[in-house]
C-alpha cells in the first residue's frame, strides 16, 4: 500500500492510492488519480470473475472492449454485470 490519498470515485471518500499508474494510458492514469486501491484490487477480482463466467479471451477485440465498459461502470458506480452468484465486497 502506499501512503498516497485519492479521492475514490467509487467510494466517495479519501482512500490510499495505487503505487503507480495499472496502464500505460491516459485511462491509467486517470485511474491512478480518482480510483483507490481497494476498488481497484476489487475491480480486478470481478474482472476475473467476469472472464471465466464468459470465456472470454483477451485476444479478442469484443472481450476487451466489454471488459473496458464493465470497469468505468463499476468504479463510477453504475449498474455493471455481474456473475452468477455475486455478491459484492460489504
């Protein structure tokens, strides 16, 4: 963990940041700033959940575009699928 503070988008409060950017992207880097590491370690364990329930192959386009959208939907709060089963981090 790091000592660094965000204001985490998905949790509405100051929480400890990631240590560096997840993606060499402007969307890690936006990331790296409003996003903290809880809902980041959260987001990829559903993100995993979400690849095995679908079969989904990263090699695809189409997967990684879904996996796109499900992210920005689930940090910013919005409905985002969920797998079978699923209940979310209390």
């Amino acid at each position: 963990m790091t000592n660094r503070l965000v204001n985490c988008r998905k949790y509405g409060k100051p929480l400890p940041g990631l240590t560096e950017p997840p993606m060499p992207t402007d969307t890690g880097q936006e990331i790296y700033e409003h996003v903290s590491a809880q809902a980041w370690s959260e987001w990829q364990e559903l993100q995993t959940m979400l690849i095995n329930e679908h079969h989904l192959s990263l090699l695809e386009p189409s997967a990684r575009n879904f996996l796109s959208q499900q992210m920005e939907k689930f940090l910013s709060n919005d409905d985002f699928e969920k797998p079978e089963g699923y209940t979310p981090v209390s």
